[in-house]
C-alpha cells in the first residue's frame, strides 16, 4: 500500500511542488497528495482528509507563504496529529510557532533538485 505524503505550499510556489510531485511520484510506494490539484468543492474537508491519511507533510515556506492562514493550519493540524513534518524554509524566514524548533532545509531557489534529495533522504529516515 503506498504511503501518501502532503505537500503544504503557498501560491507562487507551484514551479517547485510540480518538480518536487514529479521527483516523489517516481518512488515505489509513495503518493503524493496536494489539496489544490484533487477537485472537491469543500477545501476545508480534503486538506483534513489528507493529512489524516498522511505519513509525513512536507512544508515549502517561502515569502510567498508567510501570510498564508491554510499553510500555517496545514501545519498546526500535522503537528497535532503527530504527523511528520519536513519544512523546506527560504532563507530570510524569521521561523516562528510549529516549525520554530524543527530541523529545517533551507530553501535553494537555484537548485532545488538538491533539497528534493534532502526530503527524500530524510523521508526515507520518517516512513
């Protein structure tokens, strides 16, 4: 059965989640789930369903998502729910609240190929 894994995210970022989906989806065993691509009209409904079915959520915080309010509850539900939480942080991020004392990679924008090996890495150490 394969593992699925949430990617929290905010707009402006879909370059690097469609990289990251496309690198995790070729993993035996492992689903990728992103709210915004599964067409339910209650959004409050399939983001709790999907990290409830979750085995790790990984955040990409960048400065597009420091106001983001689903972002930030995408992370207080994980964190609840003792869900495994792997943050991707773009360097310049005062990281507050959940995420504060987490082990982060910091976000490389001329190369995220390198931080999608940390997250598989690391997600290899969670599953």
């Amino acid at each position: 059965m394969a593992r699925r894994i949430f990617i929290s995210y905010a707009t402006g970022d879909e370059t690097y989640v469609k990289e990251l989906y496309d690198s995790l989806s070729k993993l035996e065993n492992i689903e990728v789930y992103i709210p915004e691509w599964v067409q339910k009209k209650d959004v409050f409904n399939q983001v709790r369903e999907g990290l409830d079915t979750s085995k790790a959520v990984i955040v990409l915080m960048t400065f597009n998502s420091t106001n983001t309010m689903w972002l930030n509850q995408e992370i207080g539900y994980a964190t609840a729910k003792n869900i495994p939480i792997i943050p991707i942080i773009e360097e310049g991020i005062d990281v507050k609240g959940f995420l504060e004392r987490k082990d982060y990679f910091v976000f490389n924008r001329g190369d995220f190929s390198y931080n999608i090996q940390q997250v598989i890495t690391r997600l290899r150490l969670v599953l």
